[in-house]
C-alpha cells in the first residue's frame, strides 16, 4: 500500500516503523511485525494535512517530524496522527531529517544548502529554537546523526558537469560540527569499479556510516568516521532503488525500496 516512498525512521523505543510515501494517507505507521498501526497526513491544507512528504524521523518519545516539500515545513505528530508542532522557519525546500539522541532533530535544507538544528517540546508543541549549524552545502538531502557519538553525516548531490546525471558525496561531521571526512562518488570509484550514487544514508550502533546506492542496488558500510571511507557490501541483491535506511534498537537494518515499493528488514548477524 506504500506509492513511491521517500523517507523510513524507526523509533527505537517501541519498535515501531514510519514512512513517508505519496499515497493518499501519507504516514503509515507499522509495528515490529509488519502491520500497519496508524495512517494519517492526507494532502490539503488544514493543519494535520501533508502536502509532499520528503523525509521522516521518530524522537525517542513517540513523536513522527515530516519534512513537508509542498509548503516548505516541518510538521511534527505523535504516533496517533495528532498534529502537535508546525516549523516553517523560512525554510527554502526542507528535506532530509533525523532525531538525535537528546530529541533535537538535524534537518537539511536543500535549495539553501544549510544544515538546521530544531529543538522543541513536543509534547507542548512548542518551537524552543530553529538554529542554522552549518551553510555552504551543496545540496543537501539525506542526512543521519549516530546515536553513540552524535556526527552527523549529510548527502550533497553534486551539479552534473557536462552530460551525466550528476553525483553525490559524503560528509561527516563531529557533534560540535567539525568536518571528519567526506567522499565522493569519483572517492569510491577508486576502491569501487563502478559509479555510486547515494540516496541515504544511517549509523549502526557501533557508529559505522552505511549508505544505499541506487546504481548497484546495494547497501555499503564506509566505516567509522575515523577510518573512512572503506567499502564493505552488507546487502548486494533483492533491491531494486533503495531510497531509505535506518537502524532498529536491536540493530536490524530497515531499507526503503522504492523500486517495489516496500520496506526491508535484514537482521545483522
């Protein structure tokens, strides 16, 4: 029942699963098992409505944040589908999302590529502060904060030089926002025989960056931040354009595959 997904967070204290897709009900909510708990976010204009779902994240405390490209927002709902909080701080085209582990949430900005720290109460629905933490991105779409140490890796997707579609690289960044390292698509293809373009992009519990890529329909760990990049295959067939990735608490890794429209989950042992 999933169209064109874009975006899956799993919410680490109850198992639960959210996505973001373009069908009429634009969140569905799943529980550990697979069925479908809640649908809520219709397109139209009242308050609870989603126009244009880009990305979704879970906070520790049950809450789904939605990066809503249709009227350039993020909107935030507890898991009942109740809208509680709507942030549209002059955002440009509000994209990619995710919680840290002190519930703030890192949004990415991709027309003014910028990079956005929202803290709020929730449960209030109350706006505490909308903080630019780092511009001059290129950009900017997906983007994850490891639950261990709080870096924060973004995706740039890269303007096309001639006639190639163009390419996307990897940033990470410390907690305080200290560049670690970045790689590109030319990077990998040095260790890598083939063009990558990466559309997501998660932390494993042990602080490792994995990320998608659509032209090999695989998922790839780079590594720690320390010693990035290395390239290691975790999944290399049964997708067809893996769109979205996390990390449950139990370490099984969830990819949204927008190919057959489908959520995926592959334990790590």
């Amino acid at each position: 029942s999933l169209v064109n997904p874009s975006g899956v967070a799993a919410c680490r204290s109850s198992g639960r699963l959210a996505v973001a897709h373009d069908g009429k009900k634009r969140i569905h909510v799943f529980g550990p098992s697979g069925s479908c708990l809640q649908r809520f976010g219709e397109r139209g204009e009242a308050g609870n409505d989603i126009k244009y779902p880009l990305d979704v994240a879970v906070t520790s405390d049950g809450h789904v944040v939605v990066t809503d490209g249709g009227d350039r927002s993020v909107k935030a709902f507890d898991f009942e589908g109740r809208g509680v909080l709507a942030v549209r701080e002059g955002f440009r085209l509000p994209w990619g999302l995710d919680a840290t582990p002190e519930d703030e949430v890192i949004l990415t900005d991709s027309e003014a590529g910028a990079l956005y720290r929202l803290t709020a109460d929730f449960t209030e629905g109350k706006l505490k502060k909308c903080q630019m933490i780092r511009s001059r991105l290129v950009s900017p779409r997906g983007v994850a904060v490891s639950q261990s140490s709080g870096a924060v890796a973004v995706i740039e997707h890269l303007k096309a030089q001639g006639p190639s579609s163009g390419s996307t690289r990897v940033k990470i960044f410390s907690a305080e926002m200290d560049l670690l390292g970045q790689t590109d698509s030319f990077g990998l293809n040095l260790v890598f025989p083939s063009k990558i373009y990466t559309t997501a992009v998660a932390f494993d519990r042990e602080g490792r960056v994995v990320v998608t890529d659509v032209c090999s329909q695989a998922v790839i760990c780079l590594g720690k931040p320390e010693e990035f990049p290395i390239f290691n295959p975790l999944v290399s067939h049964g997708l067809s354009y893996p769109v979205g990735l996390t990390y449950t608490a139990n370490n099984s890794l969830v990819v949204l595959d927008s190919g057959d429209h489908s959520v995926k989950i592959y334990s790590s042992t």
